[in-house]
C-alpha cells in the first residue's frame, strides 16, 4: 500500500511540472483585431501589427501604444521595467502577446511580452 501511494504522488507530482512546463512555453495562436470581442476578456492573445502612437509616462514605467494590423487597430498598455523607446519605435513590426481587458467600453490589451518581426 505505501509503495502505491509513493507512485501515485510521483505520478502527481511529474503531472504538475508537465503542466507547469506547458503553460510556459506554449503560445496562443495569433489572432486579427477585427477578431476580438469582449468574449475574448481574460484571455491570452497574440498579434502581430505595426507600432504607432507611443506614449510614455515620466518617472514611470508605464507605456501606451496603439498596434495596427491589415484589420484594425487597439491599444496595448505595459508596464515594462525599462523604457520602451529603446525597444519600440513607431512604423515597425512587432508581435505582441497579452492579455484582452476592458477600459472605459473599449478593449486593450495588457502585454506581457513583445517582439520585433521586421
């Protein structure tokens, strides 16, 4: 009976780092704008657009732009420990992943990660 509970708390165990690995590294599929509803609130998306419109906030990490694609635009809104200007600049390509919230009636999206594709 012990050696069976000592397997099946390894099994468990092995299930949880499976798991924890996967959410990790798996990404979402890349979505349209014109694709996002506020069905989509909460969940984790990824897009690929062109930078404009940076705002940056002074003594503070908080960035907003605008990501446009061949179907429309949103804005995102970051946190980014560093400043922005160095990593993004307007007219470029970049894919974006995040997640979809909604302010003032509008959906943005909360990056948490992005990417130049030029």
């Amino acid at each position: 009976m012990e050696t069976r509970l000592k397997r099946l708390l390894a099994l468990s165990l092995l299930g949880i780092f499976v798991l924890l690995f996967l959410s990790k590294t798996l990404e979402p599929p890349i979505s349209t704008i014109s694709s996002l509803n506020t069905s989509d609130i909460g969940t984790s998306i990824k897009l690929v657009g062109t930078i404009s419109a940076i705002r940056e906030y002074e003594n503070s990490a908080f960035h907003i732009f605008t990501i446009t694609d061949s179907t429309g635009k949103i804005k995102a809104i970051t946190n980014a420990q560093d400043s922005l200007k160095t990593i993004i600049k307007n007219g470029t390509n970049y894919e974006v992943t995040g997640k979809i919230e909604e302010y003032n009636k509008t959906l943005e999206i909360n990056v948490n990660k992005i990417k130049n594709v030029d």
